[in-house]
C-alpha cells in the first residue's frame, strides 16, 4: 500500500474526495466551491505475471464494451488483456512476427467490432482475431494514389481505418523533422489522396532540435496526435492548445481554441541545429518546462470531452545529459461540452508526474501510474 497523501487546502475549482476500499488505494478529502471530482487509485492485480509497463501503455486500447484494456509488450510481442471490472490479468496473447500472421513495427492499437483488434503498423494496417490469427491487411499503394500525392521525403505515417468506411483511411503526411505535417485522407475505391493543412501543424518544424558536434548526436522533434472518434478524427500537436475534429460526414475540419489559465497556448521554446552539447540540453530543459497538450477523450456518460496536459519542472537549473530528467510535473485538466466549448479548467495536485495513458470508463477518467512496477490507475469522477 503507498502513503496516504496529505489533504490538500489550495483554493480550486472543484472538490476532490478521495476514497478507499477493496484494491481501491489513498484516502483523502477536499471541498471546493462549484463542481466535485471524486478520485481514488486501483491497482491491476497481475496474477504473478509481469505487465509490460515500460512504455507506458503507449499501444493499449479499450475494448468495444470498455470491460478490457489491451496492452501490447513489444518485448514478449504478446498482448497482455487487462480486465478492468475485476481489476485483473485476464490472458496473455501470442503474436507471430513474421509469416501470414505477422504483425511487427506497430504504431497504435484499437477495439474492433467481434472483439477483433486492429493495428495500425508502419508497413499498413492490419485486422487480428484474438487468437492472433490475421483476418484483414490493407493493401495501400501510395504510388498509385492521385491528387494530393506525396512529394519526395514525405510519407503517410499512422494510418486509421475509418470503422463506418473501411475503404477509407486517416493519417499523417510527413517530412523529416516535421518540416511537413498535415491531416490526410485516402479513397481507396478510387485511389485518391487528399491532403488538410492545420495551422498548429505548420508550427511543428519550429520545435525540431538535432546535435551533431563529433562526439554527441541527438535528435528531437515534437510530438503529434490522430485519434478517430464517433463521427471523425481528433488531431493536435503536443507544443499547441489549439487542436481539431475532422467530421467524416462534412468532409470538413473545424479547430478548437480556448485560452488556459493555467498554462501559455503555446510552447515558447525553439529548436535548431545546435553546435554544442550544452545548447541542445538547454533547449530540451526549455521545452520539457513548456505546456505540453494531449488530445481529449469522451466521457459518453457525461456527454463531457476531458483533456489533460502538463509543465514539467526541475528542483535545480543545473542538469545533466542531453536529455534531462524533470523533478515532477504540474498536471492540469479541462473539462469540455459535448459542442467542444471549454467549461472549467483546474490542477491536479495529486498527480506529480507527467501523464501518458488515459482513457474514460462508466463515467470516470482512468490515469494510467505505475505503482512500483505494478499497473495502477487514478481515477476521475465528475458527481
């Protein structure tokens, strides 16, 4: 069992009440005027196996009835089915590498319908029964595409079915160091390809950072999102507040803006070619200390979009390496209307760390942490 935390009494938004019982962890109370969120940690019992923590659920996802996680160990190449009613290790699965059912180089992962899972691979995208058996690849061409075609150094990376149109797919054009990043759309049936300029997009080139001074080389360049949702794709940038929905029936993007009055819109730090190690950490420590913006997902129970985002911090100016290591972090969320307006915005001094994998369930957001190696989560309720 972890400590029990000290009760917080800053002046917020909302009110935190912590709870515990069962597998439920850390107790605590906090009243606020406005709205409540009721909080407490679970930890997944792993059934004396290891979860693969390592990557921070980086290529997990929800099962259609959100009873599992699917978490993908590109360690053991198994995927590990996390039942998150009963708060335990299901099953381990089995993944081939190579042959007719080969599945490597995976980008993300997603439910399907009849429990089917699909992968969104660098060499395509690829439908899986759960007994690792292949049930569809997408075959895409690009050289054979008309319209916005790729020019040279770019490529279509991340690439989504569209569940309603599986002849249609998502992705992102880029060029090395986010010189370009754009939204693209691809018709297979008449193998077209079209192309959608954002503006937080464009801004992206800005944040690339390399190092090559004879002895050091080190390479940075900001993050980007695609996420599909029921009636299109959610797309952002991690340097940016601003993010944008993609309406599949509209063929239509339209951009989400508020102003944090937490953190800047923006990321004020700028990357380069640097000619010394010193410069490169300095900006890498710049721009870990920036907002970083995740994109938002959907409480359907609450008919509520919730997004968090974060500024790490450090305890001394000076730092070692290349790539410094923050102390902690301070974690924010904001609360959206079912029409993408802006509600409330409030810090989450619980949480001290930067955030990676979150996901709502029976109307609560669940905060993925790691619990001295074991798989936990902090949950969310709006009441």
């Amino acid at each position: 069992m972890i400590k029990r935390p000290l009760t917080y009494l800053i002046q917020l938004i909302f009110g935190v009440l912590l709870v515990s019982c069962g597998s439920r962890e850390n107790q605590s109370e906090e009243k606020y005027p406005g709205l409540t969120l009721q909080v407490d940690t679970v930890r997944i019992d792993p059934k004396d196996e290891l979860l693969f923590l390592k990557q921070n659920l980086s290529i997990s996802g929800l099962s259609k009835d959100q009873r599992y996680l699917y978490n993908f160990d590109t360690e053991q190449h198994q995927l590990e089915k996390i039942d998150l009613d009963n708060l335990m290790l299901d099953q381990k699965i089995s993944f081939e590498k190579e042959g007719p059912n080969g599945l490597n180089s995976i980008h993300s992962l997603r439910s399907w319908d009849k429990e089917r899972i699909f992968f969104s691979t660098w060499k395509g995208p690829k439908l899986f029964k759960q007994n690792g058996q292949l049930d569809r690849a997408w075959e895409v061409n690009l050289s054979d595409l008309s319209g916005d075609v790729l020019r040279d150094k770019e490529s279509l990376i991340g690439m989504q079915i569209n569940p309603n149109n599986h002849e249609e797919i998502y992705g992102l054009v880029k060029a090395f160091g986010n010189e370009v990043v754009e939204f693209a759309r691809v018709d297979l049936d008449h193998k077209q390809l079209f192309r959608y300029a954002l503006p937080a997009m464009d801004k992206l080139k800005h944040y690339t950072a390399s190092l090559n001074d004879g002895e050091n080389y080190a390479y940075y360049e900001a993050e980007t999102y695609l996420k599909i949702v029921d009636g299109g794709v959610l797309l952002g940038a991690e340097t940016d507040n601003e993010w944008y929905f993609y309406n599949s029936d509209y063929d239509s993007i339209s951009a989400v803006t508020s102003n944090s009055q937490w953190l800047d819109n923006e990321n004020q730090s700028r990357g380069n070619e640097f000619a010394t190690a010193g410069e490169f950490s300095r900006f890498f420590k710049q721009y870990l200390e920036g907002p970083h913006y995740y994109l938002p997902v959907y409480d359907e129970q609450n008919q509520l979009y919730l997004r968090l985002y974060y500024e790490n911090y450090f305890d001394s100016e000076e730092v070692e390496g290349l790539f410094p290591q923050p102390s902690g972090a301070n974690v924010y969320l904001a609360i959206y209307d079912k029409d993408l307006k802006l509600i409330q915005e409030t810090q989450l001094p619980f949480l001290t760390q930067k955030p990676s994998r979150y996901f709502t369930k029976g109307g609560m957001l669940w905060i993925f942490i790691n619990l001295e190696d074991d798989m936990g989560f902090v949950r969310l309720k709006l009441i």
